[in-house]
C-alpha cells in the first residue's frame, strides 16, 4: 500500500484505475434485460428520428405523460398531448419549451436523487401535478445518465403508476468498470420488479463496444411495459423491429445477438 502512495504521488497520477466487472457477471444482467414477446402490437410515437419511440399499443386510460429531458425536441410528447394526456416535461437547460400545447407543463428543473435549487426528486416531481394516485402514466427519460440516480430514488409505489416505461441509457459500454455497473443493475433491476422489458433499439448517435465477446451500444433506449399488463406470446421477435428508425445519419446499429431472445 505503501509503495502504491509512493508510485502515485511520484508521477504525479490523480485518475485511479477501477476495477472490472466480470464477463459472466455482465452477460447475467444483459440475460434478464433481454425483450419479451407480448401479445399486444407496438406503435411509434414522436419522429422518425430521434424522438420517437416504440410503445406498446396500450394507451386507453393512461392520463398523463412525464417527460425529464428536454432540449430541442417534443415530437413524442406532442403525439401523446393529441391523444389527450396532459404532459409534464422538465428541463434545467432550457427556458423555454420548443413548441407550445396547451397540455404542456413545463418545471424548470433537472430531475435525480435529491431535491434542491436545481433538481427534483421524481417522486416531488409526480405528487406536485395533482394528479390522482390511482392515475396510469407514462414514463419517457432522457437525462444524460442521471437516470440511474433517478430509478433508484423512486417509490415503489410510483414506479407502478407507470403503465410504460421509455428510457434512453447512457453509457452503457461503461457496464465494464464495476462501480458503475453496480449502479446501473441496481437501477435496472429496481425496473424489472414492475415492468419487463419489451423492446431496444441501440442509438446510432454513438458507436458501440466489444469486449471478450460481448457487444454493447454506448445508447440504448428501452421500452418497460408493466407486468401485470403483460400477457407473454410465443411470437419470435424481430431486430430493428420494422417500426424502429435510425436516430442519426451515423452508420446503423443493429441490436447485438447478445441482446436478443433466444430464439
């Protein structure tokens, strides 16, 4: 220990290697995430790019959609604001929504873990919309990795709220270094308590990563779908789905075989 002090202070070094999930380790969380086949067809919502997302077609009675992340684009959230659902969006880094619908509701404000001057805990966030408790919603994130912090400071009781489940993963090839993988399955399994997965699609926006085998898009969305709306069919599973689109002009990502069903 001693001479690691030594070593480190000598040269100087202030980034400290982590240490490295094991292969089976990460192929066993990549194995449960994998998507089920569902006896209900998928729609897409939002562009044809990205913005859009594939959901499975099951929105009779959900009330209201919340959407943390922002930035430029509300295609998706204006599909469901047609539908009629009120839509809560949240976004620190902009000060104004990029299109007005009178079903937007916007909160200036990052949602994670904590609530303070910048962010929100996601459960404040859902309570302050007055919206009944017994209310199903809609759940689409994008918040540049804060939504593993997210995920895991959430009730239970709100997760379940959420028929569907919308979210784009960053840094997924990070599932490597193991401190982050512990925070990544502990957010991914504290999902699938309620929800199952039923679709990824990789986005193309970034590139992807192999190592000993196992392939993993640095993005990824996922779509989450309840379970106890789930009724499971032995249909076989395409990848891309022919609803998917690419997010980018950048070269296509198809979903790694490591991701998929066994057929």
């Amino acid at each position: 220990m001693l001479i690691n002090k030594f070593l480190f202070d000598l040269l100087g070094i202030r980034h400290f290697p982590a240490k490295r999930t094991k292969a089976n380790v990460l192929s066993s969380l990549i194995e449960i995430l994998k998507p089920v086949a569902i006896n209900k067809r998928f729609i897409r919502l939002g562009a044809n790019a990205d913005g859009g997302y594939l959901l499975p077609d099951d929105l009779e009675g959900v009330t209201a959609c919340f959407s943390p992340g922002v930035a430029d684009c509300v295609k998706f959230e204006e599909a469901c604001a047609n539908l009629g659902m009120q839509i809560f969006l949240a976004d620190k880094t902009i000060d104004h929504l990029p299109a007005e619908n009178p079903n937007f509701h916007f909160s200036k404000s990052f949602i994670g873990s904590i609530s303070d001057d910048s962010f929100l805990r996601l459960d404040e966030w859902v309570e302050s919309s007055g919206l009944k408790p017994s209310e199903d919603l809609i759940l689409q994130m994008d918040i540049e990795g804060y939504e593993y912090e997210t995920l895991i400071s959430a009730s239970d009781i709100l997760m379940k709220r959420f028929r569907i489940i919308i979210i784009e993963f960053h840094g997924m090839h990070n599932l490597w270094n193991l401190p982050y993988f512990k925070l990544a399955n502990a957010a991914f399994k504290r999902l699938l308590k309620s929800h199952s997965c039923v679709h990824i699609h990789p986005n193309n926006a970034r590139g992807t990563t192999v190592i000993e085998g196992i392939e993993i898009p640095k993005l990824m969305e996922f779509t989450f779908y309840r379970k106890d709306r789930i009724k499971k069919c032995t249909q076989k599973l395409k990848f891309p789905h022919p609803l998917d689109h690419d997010n980018t002009s950048n070269k296509h990502i198809s979903l790694p075989k490591c991701w998929q069903p066994q057929s």
